[in-house]
C-alpha cells in the first residue's frame, strides 16, 4: 500500500491537513517566493518569484477561519471567493480585517439555464447571454452592497449544468461587462493564465495524494517554476465527524486513486 498512502489515512484520522497547507506555505516564504492575492499580483511590479493565493468557497464556509489563521500567522492576505450560499457576513469580514480580498464566486449562466430548462449550447442564444450578463453585474453590485466588499476580482464557479451544455459561466465575461460591473479580473482570464508558469489546485486527499493536478506547491517550487497559481477549497483542507468518516471509507474501500488529469481552467 505505500507509507504515503497510509499517511493520507493518519492524516484524514488527525483532522491535520491543515499542518500540510502551513508547510507549504512556509515552504514558498523560506523559498523567496512572494504570496499574494489576484489582485496584489495585477500591481506587483518585482522580478521575484511569485505565488498567487486564491480559495474558492464552494460548499460551506468549513475551514475557511482554519486557513485563515494561518496565512495571518504568517502575513498572508489571499483570495476568498464566496457564492451566495456560503457567504456570511462575519466570515467576510474576518477575511477583510486580516487584509484578505473578497469577491464573489458567480454561477450566473448556470442560473440562468436551470431557471429557463436550458438543455445544451445550442439553446443559449445572444439574448440570454446579454440577460447573463445584466444579472452578473446586478449580481456584483449587490454582493458589494450587502458584504461591504470592493469585490474587483470574481471567480467562476461549475455546476452540473455548465458541463452538460458544455458552456462555463465564465464564457459571458467582455471587456464592456468588466467596465460596467468596476470588475479588473476574472479568475480564470485568458491572458493572466498564459502569464503563469503552474497552475495547481488541491482536490480531496483521497484522489491524487489531495492534488488534483498531481502536484504540490512544494513539488511546483522544486520544479523551478517562477509564478504559480495556486487554487484551494477550504473544505478539503478541515473535516467534521461526518467527512471525516466519508474519507476513511473512501481510503479504506480503494486506497487514494490516482487519476491523471489534464490541466483544464474551465469549471472549477
């Protein structure tokens, strides 16, 4: 089976990735690497290396004050991307207090087509995408409002649905809907991810040793690369009774499945 398979066990028993995610963090800083939000990367000006933090909030807010203290233990100010079923006020603010930068993780096309029976591509004509685009902004302005957040960067999110019609909701984001909406990135813009040197995610620590593109930060900073993107899920990282018991199961029925993924900023 593997000393690092039965690591992944220990691990998962302990409740201790969060020990990982500071080590690698720490990693990076003792590396001369800087680590940042989107945003203090568009006005970072320095040849030095450079490792763009970003989390995206996609079930609950579970683990988000975890990794949180964390990064302010060791002067970090990251990305936090919320949808509007795991936004809450006092996390946000929290997240704001510590110099974190908040936006909102949008799934507005996938909206739009669950509300109209959407199918697939071929339905989605340039009136509902120009409606799409009418609700984003909408979307922004009063997730601004009622978190009291500048909210200048957003990150698209994947529901079922963007899959099947094979369309993610970042495909509606133009120039003219950035100017409108006061929006600098999306998070997944074309031009920032051929700047980047390695995208790496985190994904369950069931699957790939917990990296969904079978690399670590560490690994990605061993390798030589320069500017890294690196894009994590609070949920994975702290576990209740409950997932906890899940992941044993997982780990205990197969082991950590190893799948080899293509690198694919799309849904996410």
């Amino acid at each position: 089976m593997g000393k690092r398979n039965l690591d992944i066990a220990l691990m998962i028993l302990r409740n201790d990735r969060l020990s990982d995610y500071r080590s690698q963090l720490q990693f990076a800083l003792s590396h001369g690497y800087r680590l940042g939000s989107l945003s203090d990367f568009l006005t970072f000006k320095s040849k030095e290396p450079y490792v763009i933090l970003r989390h995206d909030v996609d079930v609950r807010d579970l683990g988000v004050k975890q990794m949180l203290d964390v990064e302010k233990k060791l002067g970090i100010a990251s990305s936090w991307y919320f949808r509007w079923s795991t936004a809450k006020i006092d996390t946000i603010r929290d997240i704001k207090n510590a110099g974190g930068e908040v936006g909102l993780h949008y799934e507005t096309l996938a909206d739009v087509c669950l509300r109209y029976g959407i199918q697939n591509r071929e339905q989605i004509t340039p009136d509902l995408i120009e409606e799409t685009r009418k609700e984003l902004i909408e979307e922004i302005i009063q997730f601004r409002q009622k978190y009291q957040v500048s909210c200048r960067t957003i990150a698209s999110h994947g529901h079922p649905i963007n899959r099947k019609i094979r369309m993610a909701n970042n495909e509606i984001i133009d120039q003219k809907l950035c100017e409108s909406a006061g929006i600098n990135l999306e998070a997944y813009d074309q031009a920032l991810l051929k700047k980047i040197d390695r995208y790496i995610s985190d994904t369950t620590p069931v699957l790939n040793f917990g990296w969904a593109y079978g690399m670590s930060l560490v690994e990605a900073i061993n390798s030589g690369y320069q500017l890294i993107y690196f894009l994590s899920h609070p949920n994975h990282w702290f576990f209740r009774a409950r997932e906890k018991a899940l992941l044993m199961m997982k780990w205990i029925k197969r082991g950590v499945r190893i799948e080899d993924k293509k690198f694919r900023a799309t849904f996410r």
